[in-house]
C-alpha cells in the first residue's frame, strides 16, 4: 500500500470515526443529558468540517476525480444512514439569553482566540528566524 492510498484510507476512517462518535455521544446525551456527552458531540461534528475542507484539498491535489466522487458518495450513504448525527443541537432551540447558550458561545470565543494566539505566535518565531537569516554571512 502506497502512501497516497494510506492517506486516502485514513482520511476516511477518521471521518467515518468522527461521524459515528457524534452520533454516539448525542444518542448518550439524549438519553443521560449530561453536558460532556453533548461538548463531545459538537467537538467531534465540529472536528467534521475541517477534516471535510483538508479531505476535498487533498483529494483536489491528486486530480482524481473518481476517488473523489466515491468518498463523496460515501458521507452521503453515512448522512442517510445516521440522520441524527445531522440534526441540530438542543442548543440552538433554546433561549439565546440562556446561560448554556451564553456558555457555548463563551467556549468559542475562547478557543477561537486561543488559536489565534498560537498562530500569531508561529508568525512571530518564523519572521523572527527570517530576519535573523539576513543577517547571518553568506554560507556560498
């Protein structure tokens, strides 16, 4: 097995893994309505569109349209097959003002500003080694 088709197999599996962890933590949720089963259901879904994005560049990258089309394919059988993996959180039926909805959007912020740190700070250490290579001699 080539590396392109371990990538090709891992990126499915990872997504079909996500799909079905979603679907199991909301069925663990409607049943238990315990938060961390409904936290670990919208980090998998939300794991999902990232994955999505990366999977379509990849497969984009390879010109090959027909393995794109049978992945394609497939997250639609798997839509069909687990259709309350799709459905809406119990969050967004809720009232805006409501401290669990106040709390979600207090979760994103933070990890949207977490991740921009990181990445500002990546910038920061790449332009820092930049200017540093103009000024060291020429090595050639």
């Amino acid at each position: 097995m080539s590396l392109k088709h371990f990538h090709i197999f891992f990126i499915t599996v990872s997504f079909l893994f996500l799909s079905y962890f979603a679907y199991w933590n909301m069925q663990a949720y409607q049943v238990s309505q315990d938060q961390t089963d409904l936290m670990l259901a919208l980090v998998a879904a939300g794991s999902l569109l990232p994955l999505s994005i990366y999977a379509v560049w990849f497969f984009k990258k390879l010109r090959k349209l027909a393995q794109f089309a049978a992945l394609t394919a497939g997250l639609s059988a798997l839509q069909w097959a687990l259709p309350a993996a799709t459905w809406a959180c119990a969050v967004c039926f809720k009232d805006p003002s409501s401290k669990m909805v106040q709390g979600a959007q207090s979760g994103v912020l933070f990890l949207a500003a977490v991740i921009y740190i990181l990445l500002m700070a990546m910038f920061g250490v790449f332009y820092m080694w930049y200017r540093r290579s103009k000024k060291l001699p020429e090595a050639y």
